[in-house]
C-alpha cells in the first residue's frame, strides 16, 4: 500500500452527536462519511455518484494520532428566532467542542498514482479552517507495517464487536446507521510534537 502523512497544529472532528451534548469531547476516530468526504475533496471525479457510506473507492486504510484533546467554547445561535415586543432575535448559546493537538493522520492507497495525488493536496479533518498538509513523501508500506503506526482507526464493519458511529443522511434522504469496530494501534496519543 502507499500511505501519505498528513499533519497540522490542530483538527476538530465533530461528533456524531452533534457536539449538542452539555459538554463532549471531539471523537478519536474517523467515521465513513469523514473518510468519504476527504475521498470526495481529494479525487472530485467522484461527486457525481450517490454517496453512502459503503463506495469508499480510493482510502483503504486510514491512522490518527494526536498529543491532547484542548475544549474549546464557542458561542453559537439557534436557527430559529424569538419575537418578543415587535423585535425579533436570536438567543446565544455557548457549547464546548474538542481540538485535536497536533494531530497526524495517515491515510492508505492502493496505488502509487492516487497517493502521489493526494500528497499535492491539504485536506481538513472536518471543518474547513482545520487544515492538515501532506508530507510530499509517498512511503510504500506492507500490511503489517502499516499497522506498527500509531493511532486510532475505525473499521467500516457491522457485527457483533462493532458499534454505531453516526448517520449517513446522504442515502436518499434517509439516515442510514453507520457502523466500525475500533482499533488502538501502539500509543495513539503521542508526547512528540508533530514533526
């Protein structure tokens, strides 16, 4: 396999609760719609397909590592509005998200040439300002180096030892249940800082 390092100061993955908890912190592992959407902003020539969680067509395996979960507050508004005495407005909010610090994800291909292109493009965790950068060198690695690295990973299977990770909404509509069963390879919360 050809495995691309990516790495940044910092990255937010949203829960799939939708960080509507009291107070949660960002998950440790990548669901297969985060996968999907780094797939989909990587290679583009694939949003024209229906997205599910199942046509992952060019990520075959994935790692994250980080330093530390920071809580971050960040106020926000409802959707809706209030009317109160003729005036319309919105109240504030304020909810606690977790960073990742100095997060550092691996991300596997088949093939040299879909590796190759990705290591010529930043990807972003799942919010847009969280930006991670390649490193320019395509490692080439077996399976079993593959899983000396570091770092969480969720495998996209349903069974008795997985767990429901979140919703597709993008299957007509209709939330589909995703599911993975974790994997903790080696120590996936580093003291190093990201090189």
């Amino acid at each position: 396999m050809h495995v691309v390092k990516y790495s940044g100061p910092f990255g937010f993955i949203k829960p799939w609760t939708a960080v509507r908890d009291g107070e949660t912190f960002s998950q440790q592992f990548l669901t297969p719609s985060i996968i999907r959407g780094m797939e989909l902003k990587l290679f583009p020539e694939f949003l024209s397909e229906e997205l599910s969680d199942n046509n992952i067509h060019k990520i075959i395996r994935h790692r994250l590592s980080y330093n530390t979960i920071s809580v971050q507050q960040e106020q926000i508004h409802p959707k809706a509005f209030t009317v109160k005495r003729n005036i319309a407005s919105r109240p504030k909010s304020i909810l606690k998200r977790g960073i990742l610090i100095n997060p550092i994800l691996h991300l596997a291909f088949e093939n040299f040439n879909d590796a190759q292109r990705a290591s010529e493009q930043h990807i972003c965790l799942c919010r847009n300002e969280d930006v991670l950068l390649p490193d320019k060198v395509v490692q080439e690695l077996t399976e079993n180096e593959f899983d000396i690295i570091d770092g969480f990973e969720l495998i996209f299977v349903k069974g008795n030892d997985s767990f429901m990770v979140g919703f597709n909404r993008f299957n007509n509509l209709e939330p589909e249940p995703m599911y993975g069963k974790i994997e903790i390879h080696g120590n996936p919360t580093r003291s190093e800082i990201a090189e």
